[in-house]
C-alpha cells in the first residue's frame, strides 16, 4: 500500500493586504470580502466544505448579517456545500464552530466547542472517511 505523503508547507508565507487596502478606493459599488483564512475542504478532488477560520479572539464579533457572510454564504449555497465559520485557539488547539448556511446543518445543528481531536474527526466526517489512529497520535 502507498504512504500518504505529509501534508504541504504554505506556499508563500505572507499576505499582502494592499491590495485591499487599494480596493477600498474603488467604491462602495465594487464592494469585496478580505477574508481571514477562507479554505475549501476537500477529498479526492472534490469541495466538500468551505470554511472560514478565524482567531477566538474574534469570536464576539461574529454577525451571519453581516454583508460579508452573506456574501459566502450565498456562494456556498449557489455551489450546494455546508460553510462554517470555525475559531480557533492556538494555545489549545481547541475550535468552535458555526453553522453558516443551511446545508451545514445537516452536520452540526448549532455552535459547537470541540477539542482538536473531535474537530479532525468532523473534518473526516464531512469527506464520509474514518480517520485512521495514526493522524490522531500526532495531534
């Protein structure tokens, strides 16, 4: 059986946010979403889920009403895929995550705490494959 190779580095290392800064310049009629950390989830080349990470310390913040989230979620819902928007805790690797549109419902009914080992399960949950014990051990 082949071995999975480790999983790759980031690509570049930095964010350049002038561009979005320069953005702002162009209007309120060109408006655009400066995400944090937006990612698709994937298995065998196929979206599974596009998930939103953010900082806990930003957790207060969070309004679904926001233009920004109803942005994403209109794209999730127009590709037919579950969004969530999970905080994370870097000190405890421990995450909360948030339904964001309705077919993430269909895997969690409502904010819900999970420590690092539960969260990497529901990320094999939503591909519809087990995690195999070995991914856990290095957690």
């Amino acid at each position: 059986m082949a071995e999975i190779p480790d999983v790759r580095p980031e690509k570049y290392g930095f964010r350049d946010e002038r561009i979005s800064r320069r953005h702002r310049l162009y209007g309120v009629a060109c408006t655009m979403v400066d995400l944090d950390f937006l990612v698709i989830e994937y298995h065998l080349k196929k979206v599974v889920a596009l998930v939103e990470y953010k900082h806990h310390r930003g957790e207060s913040s969070l309004n679904l009403e926001d233009s920004n989230y109803q942005a994403l979620m209109d794209m999730a819902d127009r590709a037919d895929l579950p969004f969530f928007i999970s905080f994370y805790h870097p000190e405890t690797w421990n995450y909360i995550v948030y339904p964001g549109n309705m077919s993430s419902y269909k895997w969690i009914k409502t904010k819900t705490e999970m420590n690092e080992y539960d969260y990497v399960r529901f990320l094999y949950k939503i591909r519809y494959i087990n995690i195999k014990q070995d991914i856990l051990d290095k957690l």
